[in-house]
C-alpha cells in the first residue's frame, strides 16, 4: 500500500510525457541511463493522482516525507552547499543539462 509522499530533490526536473512512461518502467531512458551510469540519483512517478501527470527527478534525493518514509531531515548548509556543487558537476559531465534547482513536489496517493 503507498501512502502520500513529498518529493524533495536537488537538481533537474522534467515532465514526462505518457510516451515517455515505457522507458522509464523499462530504465531505457536518456536522462536514466545517464544518470545510471554517472551516479546520479533519479526518482519518477505520478505527481497528478487521476489526473496522471508524470515527473522525473534527477539529481540529489534530499528526502522522501509521508506517512511510511522519512518525517524530517536536517542538513547543515555548509554540507548541502557541497553536496549541491557536487550534484550540478555530475549532472555537467553526464550531459544532462539544465539549472539544477530545490524541487519540493506533493505526490498524492493513487
């Protein structure tokens, strides 16, 4: 059983077209498979509830919150300001371009 859950990631975000779901369940992806192999984190999912809008995270997993993951998280700025130059580099040399950004994103239970 899921639960509702807010998505906290550092890095890039895309909306996934329904085309594009296949490769995704199949991590046959670009943006994946780059991420795969560069060690970058990736998350991906239904964002829209029935409305079905679908989102792809790459980038640095600050933190999963809800009701069966984590309830808070503390990061001390000095570490997070590293660990976000560390992430914008990553994501640079695995050509997965773009202006990482704070990405906080509510995914309701569907």
């Amino acid at each position: 059983m899921s639960s509702e859950t807010l998505i906290a990631y550092f890095g890039l975000r895309f909306d996934i077209s329904l085309n594009e779901v296949e490769a995704l369940e199949e991590r046959t992806d670009a943006r994946v498979t780059a991420a795969r192999n560069s060690g970058i984190q990736y998350y991906w999912g239904n964002f829209g509830g029935l409305q079905e809008k679908y989102l792809l995270f790459v980038g640095e997993e600050i933190g999963i919150f809800g009701q069966e993951n984590i309830s808070d998280i503390s990061i001390p700025l000095s570490d997070a300001r590293l660990s976000f130059e560390v992430v914008k580099k990553r994501l640079e040399n695995a050509g997965i371009f773009g202006v990482p950004e704070l990405h906080l994103s509510w995914q309701p239970d569907v």
